[in-house]
C-alpha cells in the first residue's frame, strides 16, 4: 500500500526519512524502497552475538540495503554525510537508545532518539511512516504512509513525541507482530 508515495519520492529526488519499529520481518521494509530505486542508507545495531554478526551484517549489504550505518556517533555523522548527498534514510524509532530525550511512549517516558526530529529541524525535510504486517507465513503487507510535513515552529521534543505516537498507533494496530524484547522504557 502506497507505492506511489515511494514512486513520488524516487521523482522527487529529495531524500526523506522512513521511520518504523520492528514489526514482524521489518528488514523487508528498507528491501522493498532500495528496490523501489530510491537511494537508501540503514541505521542497524550490530548483533551481540560477535559471531553471527559478520554474517548477518554481510546479508543486510548484500540482500537488504547495500548503505548500513552502525548506530552510534561515527553512525550519526556517516549518516549526516550521506542525507547531504541526497541518500534517505531508514530507522528504527523503537531502538532503545543511551543519548536521546525522555519521550513518552504509552504513557510512560522512554529515552527515545532524535534523530529524525533534529534532521527535520535542519533540513526541512518529510518524515515517511512505514508498516509492515505478516498476513500468513510467507505472505507480508508494507504499507508506505504519507509523508509528514512539521512546520518550523516545532521543538525536537514536539517532533519526538508525535512520531512516539504514530508509533504507539503501529504497535496498537497489530500488537503481536511488535518483536521487541528489551526494556524500552529503562
């Protein structure tokens, strides 16, 4: 469901930022508008696992999105790099994170990034909600929202808080399919 959001935004050429959670297989997501031909960069936390991570992190370049960005501050500057050459950028909203703001998250604060708060504050640019559901065991609904567009008298925390909300809508939807297993609001 909506493809020719992603269509409209190959057009336009301007890079965006999707945002989602971890929905069911929610690396799909950023498979699916990489192979829309939009130029796509992925913010990713390396596995703990210091065995499995190589391998994985050879599957997300090669069948998933060819841009990984590692989490953290070197991520965030590559990752500034790469949104001012014209690349979009997909993240995880739900990711608990150790520098961010205290953001409510069903009704609760939960230290959540600012990253797309601080890109729309800088560039102006839309932030595109993204979904994903399992319909049956191989079969996947994406979803492509439409873009938001935040006026300039928003604060980050006004940001921050509003996605946390789109957010909380996704989880609410279809709650079994939000695969998270960490202590969000620690």
């Amino acid at each position: 469901i909506g493809q020719e959001i992603l269509e409209e935004i190959k057009k336009n050429n301007e890079p965006v930022i999707f945002v989602s959670g971890h929905f069911n297989n929610f690396e799909l997501m950023a498979m699916h508008i990489e192979k829309s031909g939009i130029d796509l960069a992925s913010i990713y936390r390396p596995l703990n696992n210091k065995f499995l991570n190589p391998i994985m992190e050879n599957i997300r370049k090669n069948y998933i999105c060819k841009k990984q960005i590692q989490k953290g501050i070197s991520g965030t500057k590559e990752l500034l790099r790469e949104f001012k050459n014209g690349t979009s950028i997909a993240l995880m909203i739900d990711q608990r994170v150790s520098q961010g703001i205290r953001s409510l998250l069903f009704k609760n604060e939960a230290f959540t990034t600012t990253i797309p708060a601080q890109f729309v504050r800088k560039f102006n640019c839309k932030i595109v909600p993204i979904y994903i559901e399992r319909k049956s065991n191989e079969n996947f609904m994406l979803e492509v929202m439409q873009p938001i567009n935040f006026d300039n008298g928003k604060t980050i925390e006004n940001i921050t808080l509003t996605l946390n909300q789109l957010l909380e809508k996704m989880i609410v939807r279809n709650p079994h399919q939000w695969i998270w297993s960490h202590d969000r609001w620690k």
